[in-house]
C-alpha cells in the first residue's frame, strides 16, 4: 500500500499534434488545478492493483481504504500482511477514529 499527493495540471495552450514530417508539440507551460492524493493498493504475485483519487488525505479517508481492502477486495481472507510506510496516517488509530470501536477491532484484527 502506498500513496502520493498529485499535482492537476492542465495545458495553458492546446498541445499540436503530430503531422507528417513533425513530431506533436506540448507547450512547457500549465495551469494549476489543485491536487489530490493517490491510494495504491497492489498484491504483485497476484497481479492485482488499485489505485483511488481521494481529493484529499486524512485518518478517515486512509481507514475507509483499509475497511474497502477487507470487506471488498478481501473479503474470504482470514489474514491480510498490509505493508505500508510508517506515515501519520497508517495506523490501528486511525481505524478507531473512522468507525466504532467494534468494527475499529475487527478490521484491526484481520
């Protein structure tokens, strides 16, 4: 599991594409639409992955990924190895602060 914030960019000038004899031309220059923060998830021996655009990244929004990896992606497996940096967010508290701690404590425990 990993994430990344992300730029949104947009093109200042339409690209020209590429015609016969010249190659498509892409102008350096961009418009800043915001950002957002991408949630990977990805198993390589399987390969499986998914990636979400949250707009944002908090504790909740990290925990709402954990409880979609095992209640949707997982939901048979009686073990998940989640391996992850050790970011503010990745945390057994973070459960706790997203759901009730009854489904907080099941979600842990997988």
């Amino acid at each position: 599991m990993d994430e990344k914030p992300y730029q949104l960019l947009a093109d200042a000038r339409d690209p020209l594409p590429a015609r016969p004899g010249h190659d498509a031309c892409q102008d350096s220059e961009y418009i800043r639409c915001g950002t957002c923060s991408i949630f990977v998830w990805v198993e390589p021996l399987r390969g499986w992955r998914r990636v979400q655009a949250l707009s944002q990244r908090t504790r909740i929004d990290w925990a709402g990924q954990v409880k979609q990896l095992l209640s949707v992606d997982y939901p048979d497996a009686e073990a998940v190895v989640l391996v992850m940096d050790n970011l503010n967010t990745h945390g057994i508290a973070s459960l706790y602060e997203a759901f009730e701690p009854e489904e907080a404590f099941a979600l842990a425990q997988r």
